[in-house]
C-alpha cells in the first residue's frame, strides 16, 4: 500500500482550525477568515516557510473544495420563489426591485456595459486586448462572497440572494464569454464552440427524470429508510449529482464550476432547504474539510515572484482596482432604494472582490498571447489587493445598518396593534404610525415598533423614507383620512403598493393597477361571523391567545419514530397535528395513522409546544 505524505494535509486543517479560533478570540470581525487563510496560504507556501509544496493530490481536494462551494453555491438559490416573483406582462421599475433575479441581472449586464470605457481607458495609455478585458471586468469571486454573507446570515435574506444570484450571473457568463472568446481566438468560429448549452438540456431532462422518480412510493421508502444509516444515502447521491454534473462539464470541455452550480440548483428544486438535515450533512462535509483546503491552497499556489515584475506599472495596478470597484459598485447603486445607501455600497464593494475567476482568466489571456506576464501578474495584484480591501469595507458599510422599513401601517388602531404582532412573527421590518396615544403601551408591551405623532396627516411622509417596494397600509379609523393618506401616496409620491380599507363598490381609488389592493371589511365581517357560527370553538381559541399560536410545518426525521401510530407518540398537549403530507398525498392523521421517516407533518401551537415538535420529529 502506497504511504502518503499527510503533512500538507495536516498543516492545512491546524490553519484552519486556528483561524477562526484566533479573530474570534480577539474579537475581529471585519477580517474574513477566508482572507486570512489566503494569506496564511501564502506564508507556509513554497515562497515563504516553504513548509507545503503544490502536489497532484492538494491541487484535487483544493480543487474538490471549489466545486463544493460552487456547488453549495447554487444549493442557496431559491428558484421557485425566484420564478414566482417574475413580473408578468411589461415590465416596470417596481418589478425590477422587487425580484431578486431581476435586479442581479441589472447589476451584471451595468458592470459589464461599464465595462467597455474602462476598458477603453486603459487603452489610452497602454497597448491591450480591448475585448478581453471587458470580459475581465464582470468577473465576481463567488468563493469570496459566498463565505462572508454565509457568516453573516445574509444567504437566506433577500440581500444576500441579489449577491448571491450577481456572482452566480457573472461566474457563468464569463465562463461561456471567456471559452467562446478564447475558442475564437485559437480556431475560429466552430459549431463546438456552443456545446455548452448541453449543459442545461441534461439539467432540464435530469429535473424530470427526478420529479418522476420521487412520486415511485418504493424509491421514497428506501430513502426513508436509509438516510441515517451508516449508509447515508442521500449524501451519497448528492455527491453523485455533482460528480455528473461535474463529469459533463468535463465532457463538453467547459469549466467545472459550471457542472457543480447546476447541480446545487438542481438539488435546491428538490429539498427544503430550511428543514433537511441534508443540509447540515453538506455543509460539515464541505466547509468541515474541503473548503478549508482550497482557500488555504490558493495562497500556496499563489506566485508570489510573479508580483515583481509589475514594479513599473503601478499607475496599470491602481488603473484596474478603480475598473473592478466602479464596473461593480455603481450597477449596485440600483439597490439604494430597497436597502439604503450603506448596504447598497455595501453589497457593491463586496461584489468588487476577484481571486479565482479573475486570476484563471488571466491564465487564459496569458497563454493565448493577449497580454504579457507583467500584464498577468498585474492583474493578480489587482485581484489580491481587492479580495483583501473588498470584505473589510463590506464590514465596514454593513456594521451600521440604515433604519428602514419595509411595511408602513397607518392608524393606532386594535386592526393595527392586530398586524403589527402578525407581521414582526414573520421577521419583516415594520413601523405602526399613531396618532391615538392610549394605545401606545400596547405597542410598546408587545415591543412593537412605532412613530407618535401630534396629527396624522400628509406632512408625516415628509419625514418618511418610502422605497419603491415598501407597503403602505392605511388602516385609519376615518373613512375619510384613509383615501386621503392613499391618494397623496398614490399621487403625489407616485408609490402603487398601497392596501387600503374599501370604502363601497364605487370607490374612487378602484383600479386595474395590480399593486394598490382594497380591504373590503363587509366581506371580512361576513367571514369571521361565518366562523363564529360555523367554527365557534377554534375561533375562539385562537383568538383568546393568537400571539402564542403559530403553524408550522416539520419533517419527520427521528429513526425511532419510523413505522410508529400517532397514538404512541407524546405529542404536547398545548399544541396539535394537523395535516399530514407524504410524496404527492395529503391527509388528516387520525390516531392509528402510521408515521414514516420524510412525512411532513402540519402542527399548530404556542412557541413552547412547536419547540416540543420539532425536539419529538427531528
């Protein structure tokens, strides 16, 4: 048996276990730790200690560990909300900020369309490939990007899906941009030149192959079964998915990172990703082992000698570090008016960042002749001095996060107090206008955000920053001064989202816009009095104690579990079940129903009793 040499290796995981150890003891939160891995890279790399050598067998697990952060990449994206969100019909500047896919395209194609003048001014004083850096310039380091908003939270939030679906854009892209460019330049225009596209038909026939193969009830049942097992049969499946994904980008002679981000897309259309323990399994796996060995890889892989020979073309340094910051962070300027100016520059500097793409397009452009090994190890210089400054001033502009709002309820009303506890249960930023002072510590017992003023009237907007995808709800006790509020939202700051109470059939304000909605209150009386009579005793515990009572929906993955009666199970008395879904059925669980592993099971309760749920099922 062949021995390998584990001291690489075993180097590499006391990097990456000091790292974040060390800035969390001393308390730095500005500096990534992928940043300071980098570096660390650099420092035991051949260059430096020289205490590891590049080697056949770290180039793999540092380049497996690229794939898995693509891959997991692509596994955040939200696709089906994604798709939902698209506008239908003509497209307004509404639509645009509210979509998530929307405003990362606009952000991508304004890099790349500020791409051409930078590109055209360094042309003035040095002789380059015109082409060649445009593409440059739109490159986006998702292996930086996605590791900081990962830290902080901001992956499931729709800051972070923007960022995340931008890098996503820019990587694929410049990957088709830069092979067609580079293909053209080697043998001219070929028909192989778009096989590519293969790609997305075998990601399109592997969704349905996979929709058909989960509703096969046997298939379903051995998942169950084996998922935690010793043999951890979903993880080994996933694994096989990136590995064909990866295989066929192989095959097509295109970059591999394009294979793993369609396969974490692929995935992410076939797992809830808030509740799969699939979820934790991929992300110990990778960021437990394989990332680590990449980031740590790129220092050490880094020529450092190379960086010597751009000491006469400094002014070309700086001239490509303005080109990367103005190409990404004014496209992202669009985001002022969904999140502010601070977390808009914010996102903008951290889509700044270049390291991986950046630098192989530079190998690309130096081997086929485009530029010179000055040029490349300028562009090197660019790509480190941005992947270092690009996180800090992220830190720097997201630190102190602008005030705003995204929902604006008009009236101190009990309708009110009513929406502003059931909105802060969904984690929204809310603020409740009040007039009516009485009703101020009701607000503020249940710490709801809120703005007292002396008289509620139209000089109150002058004090309020409403953005174009804010709502606006007018939820006055005056007929009167609820269409006055609307129209003065409607008219004079020409803002659309509005929901207000309707006041009779002939309403002024009645519109086919899609955006401004009615409330009609004869109908909701109708309704609740129906339940009243129809419905008297859940309406009425409901209602004597809403703010404890949530649904939520739970998977089932406790192994002791599987095959039991809902009647051998101690659920909590204060809470119940529901609904049960299993594959493509769903029904009411009765006490003989049997449970299996992967049921999703509706429950209904207080915080106390859908905490006892998830701890009996998960």
């Amino acid at each position: 048996m062949e021995i390998f040499n584990y001291w690489p290796l075993f180097v590499i995981f006391i990097i990456a276990w000091i790292v974040p150890l060390t800035l969390s003891w001393l308390e730095v939160s500005k500096v990534p730790s992928v940043i300071v891995e980098i570096v660390m890279g650099v420092i035991v790399g051949p260059y430096v200690l020289g205490l590891i050598e590049p080697s056949p067998l770290m180039d793999f697990l540092a380049g497996t560990g690229f794939l898995f952060l693509i891959f997991l990449s692509g596994l955040e994206i939200d696709v089906p909300k994604m798709i939902s969100s698209l506008p239908q019909g003509r497209i307004k500047m509404i639509d645009i900020l509210s979509n998530s896919l929307l405003v990362a395209l606009f952000i991508y194609f304004g890099s790349l369309l500020l791409s051409i003048p930078m590109a055209w001014l360094i042309s003035q004083f040095a002789d380059i490939d015109l082409m060649f850096y445009i593409l440059l310039f739109p490159t986006v380091a998702l292996s930086i990007t996605v590791p900081i908003l990962k830290s902080e939270g901001e992956l499931t939030r729709k800051f972070g899906q923007i960022m995340l679906m931008e890098g996503a854009i820019a990587t694929i892209m410049s990957i088709i941009l830069i092979s067609v460019y580079s293909g053209v330049l080697k043998n001219g225009f070929q028909v192989e030149l778009l096989l590519f596209t293969v790609i997305f038909a075998v990601f399109i026939l592997t969704y349905v192959v996979g929709r058909r193969l989960i509703k096969v009830r046997t298939f379903q049942k051995v998942l169950y079964t084996l998922e935690h097992a010793a043999s951890q049969i979903r993880v080994r499946g996933t694994v096989a998915l990136l590995l064909f994904f990866v295989l066929i980008a192989y095959l097509i002679d295109t970059e591999l990172a394009m294979g793993a981000f369609f396969a974490g897309v692929l995935l992410s259309l076939f797992i809830n990703k808030e509740r799969s323990a699939l979820i934790f399994k991929l992300d110990g796996m990778s960021y437990g082992f394989f990332i680590p060995i990449f980031f740590i890889m790129v220092g050490v892989q880094l020529d450092v000698s190379a960086l010597s020979q751009f000491g006469e073309s400094i002014p070309f340094v700086l001239t490509l570090v303005l080109g990367f910051f103005v190409t990404q962070v004014l496209p992202a300027l669009i985001l002022i008016k969904v999140f502010g100016l601070k977390k808009a520059l914010a996102g903008g500097v951290l889509l700044t960042a270049r390291m991986g793409l950046t630098i192989a397009a530079a190998q690309i452009g130096l081997s086929l002749q485009v530029i010179t090994a000055a040029d490349n190890a300028a562009i090197v210089a660019a790509a480190i001095f941005t992947s270092l400054l690009s996180p800090l001033a992220y830190k720097i502009f997201s630190r102190e996060e602008d005030l705003y709002y995204s929902i604006y309820i008009f009236g101190g009303s009990k309708a009110s107090l009513l929406l502003a506890e059931r909105i802060k249960m969904h984690d929204i930023p809310c603020v409740t206008i009040v007039q009516n002072k009485a009703i101020i510590p009701d607000f503020e017992q249940k710490n709801l955000k809120i703005w007292a003023v002396d008289e509620l009237n139209t000089s109150v907007f002058e004090k309020l920053d409403i953005r174009t995808p804010d709502l606006v709800i007018m939820l006055t006790e005056s007929k009167k001064l609820n269409q006055e509020l609307a129209l003065h939202v409607k008219n004079v700051l020409n803002h659309s989202k509005i929901i207000l109470r309707k006041q009779s059939a002939s309403h002024e304000l009645v519109e086919t816009e899609s955006d401004l909605k009615l409330i009609d209150i004869d109908e909701l009386l109708a309704s609740h009095v129906e339940d009243m009579i129809m419905r008297p005793e859940t309406l009425a515990s409901l209602s004597e104690s809403f703010g404890m009572y949530r649904i939520e929906e739970i998977h089932l993955t406790k192994k002791d579990l599987h095959r039991k009666m809902v009647m051998e199970v101690a659920f909590p008395p204060s809470g119940s079940l529901v609904v049960l879904r299993r594959a493509d059925e769903v029904f009411i669980p009765h006490g003989n129903t049997h449970l299996l592993l992967g049921d999703t099971l509706t429950v209904i309760g207080n915080s106390t009793a859908l905490t006892e749920f998830r701890n009996i099922l998960e």
